[in-house]
C-alpha cells in the first residue's frame, strides 16, 4: 500500500479517528500525526519513524480548550508569548494533566505543545476531538521533510495519507521553551522563533540546547538532521582551484570571505539565501541538504550562517548534520 496525496480533511479525519497516521502540513515542517490521547495510535508513530521511545512527542492543537485539556497550569510569560507567537513555530513545555499518555511525554511529568500555524492542519484540528501528536515526518536521525513529496518518498509505504499543504513556509522546526521551572523559562532547542523575538516579550531566559548537559530533549541529540552525503566546515580546508568541491554558502555576499568574487568556480556554488535573508535561508535549508542526497554528492563544504536570529537555528542544524553517523 502507497500513501494518497491530497488535500481531503474528511478522509484525514476519518483515519486518524480509526487511530491511523496522517502527515500534516505546518509552517514548520510536515508532521507525522496521530490521536495523541490514545496510545495504540501514538505507537505506531514511534514505529513508522523507527524513533526510540524515550524521545517525547509534541502535541498540536487549535485553541484554548485543548490546551486546557492537555496542561494543569499556564504561568503569565508562557501566556503572554502564545498570545504573542501563536498559532507560530512556538512549542511550549508545560506540567501535563492526566489526560496525555505517557508513551507521548515519554514518563515526564510534562508535556510539548504547540499551535501551529497553517491553515489547512489547523482546520483539521478543529474537526478533531483530540490532540495530535506529531514528530517531523522522517527516518529518526534523517532531515526534516518541508514538502508532502520528502514524506512521500521516506515514508510513504508505511502511512494511508498525506495532506499536502504545500511548501513550508518555516523550514525549521519550532523553537521549544521550557517552564518545568516556572521562573527560569529555558529554550531548550532553537527554531523558527529567535530568543531575541522571546526575550522582547518576557526579558532574559536561559538558552540549554546541548544534549550533554540536557539529556531531557532528547531530540537535541549530537547527530540529528544528518543526510547521507558528508558535511565538512569550509574554513577548515585550504582550497585551490584544483581541489575545489561542491560548496554551499550562505549567500553570494558572505562567500566574499573566501574567494575573489569573480572567481569561476569548476562548480557552480549554492546558496542558502541569493538575497543574504536569514528567513528565505532557513526556509530552504532542509530541501538544499536532502538535494545533496537526492544527486548522489558524498562531500559538500559549507559555510555557517551569521550568527544571529534565526541564523542560529540554521548553525545549530547544520552543526548537528555534520557530525559523523553512528
Ligand atoms: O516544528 C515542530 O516542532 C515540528 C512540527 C511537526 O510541529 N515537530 C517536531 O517534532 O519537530 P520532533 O518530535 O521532531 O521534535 C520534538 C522535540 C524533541 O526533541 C523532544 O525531545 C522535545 O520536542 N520534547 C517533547 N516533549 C518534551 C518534554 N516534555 N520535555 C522536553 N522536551 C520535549
Ligand atoms: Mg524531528
């Protein structure tokens, strides 16, 4: 059986009331989804991913009553940023209720969630009775799928269905913030929503996004969004015209840094942004390095984003896809 592309909420809801899996379109990256109050169907999402279960999944919902449903307590700043970034690339963790099963929080005593903000998963949603629970539709440990074609070509021998929702719009996953200690919110990994845009609402927070001394995000593991082709930092190598390889720079202006501007290069280089714009970068970050893949490349030199904004969610991908398989 192959999975159906389409854009039918009827047949999507169908399924995933039949504790099925649906990928779901987001601005971020497409969701593998499931009824996240019910265990049969959460399970198969760790089986379809191949994903170790004591990684923990988000849930996604479309309004307050949910929420209210999923979480016992909202503190004042997680308030005042979903007011602020939702329905956005914001996943909050929250003290869950009793309502969520463990295998979706992994036996934590709190929970992920999110609103996302597209419009096709959020009328979906309004026609459910139930959260879903979604990782990022890929292989555990693959990148991140921004079309219903990446899904389709991973996983579309193990689902019913796709809601193709078009490109996304985002490119990365959400930003997680943290409010297990209520008065230290901590972005425990980066994403579509920079600690700049968090820290203008609510003041300073705390920024822990290294696996080893945050072992409770799991997702944040050294080696993730990695594809098959090897990733090797640009200012590590000395190039010559002889030896130059396939290189993908951050944009036409930051490549200045390396060579004459008028250099012909044997191939031609890529770029993250033609424009030097972080956000158009981010957004096609994840289709550039599954490109890679999809030509059959085994080396590519890169070149980091500048380090600011949502540049950070890119280097913190980029670092993560770099380090060797295990
Ligand atoms: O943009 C996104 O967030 C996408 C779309 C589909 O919404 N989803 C996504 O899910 O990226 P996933 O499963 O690939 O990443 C979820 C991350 C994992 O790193 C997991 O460890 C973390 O969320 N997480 C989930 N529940 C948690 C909890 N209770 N405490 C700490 N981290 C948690
Ligand atoms: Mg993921």
């Amino acid at each position: 059986m192959l999975a159906e592309t389409g854009q039918n909420i009827e047949k999507s809801v169908d399924i995933l009331r039949n504790n099925g899996l649906v990928a779901i379109p987001t601005e971020t990256v497409y969701g593998l989804a499931a009824n996240g109050f019910n265990q049969t169907a959460v399970a198969k999402i760790f089986e379809a991913k191949n994903r170790p279960f004591f990684d923990p999944l988000i849930l996604h919902i479309s309004n307050a009553k949910m929420l209210n449903e999923i979480v016992t307590k909202i503190p004042q700043k997680a308030s005042q940023l979903m007011e602020k970034f939702w329905p956005g690339p914001l996943t909050f963790v929250l003290q869950k209720s009793n309502k969520v099963p463990d295998l979706v929080t992994s036996g934590h005593s709190t929970v992920a969630v999110r609103m996302p903000n597209h419009p096709l998963t959020l009328s979906l949603l309004d026609n459910l009775e139930f959260p879903l629970a979604a990782p990022s539709a890929n292989p555990f440990g693959y990148v991140s799928p921004t079309t219903a074609k990446h899904v389709f070509d991973q996983l579309g021998s193990k689902i019913p269905y796709i809601l193709d929702g078009g490109s996304c719009e985002v490119g990365l996953e959400s930003t997680i913030i943290s409010f297990e200690n209520e008065l230290n919110p901590t972005i425990l990994r980066l994403g579509g929503i920079s600690q700049e845009k968090i820290e203008e609402i609510i003041g300073k927070v705390s920024c822990n996004v290294n696996q080893n001394s945050n072992p409770q995000a799991p997702g944040q593991l050294d080696q993730h969004y990695s594809p098959y082709c090897k990733l090797l930092l640009i200012n590590n190598i000395k190039l010559n015209i002889s030896n130059i390889p396939k290189i993908l720079f951050f944009s036409p202006v930051t490549r200045g840094k390396y060579f004459e501007n008028n250099m012909i290069f044997p191939h031609e280089p890529i770029y993250l942004s033609e424009n030097n714009d972080l956000v158009e970068a981010a957004s096609k970050l994840f289709s550039t390095l599954r490109d890679f893949d999809q030509k059959g490349y085994d080396t590519v030199f890169i070149e980091m984003s500048p380090d600011q904004g949502i540049g950070r969610a890119i280097n913190d991908r980029l670092t993560r896809a770099m380090v060797k398989r295990h």
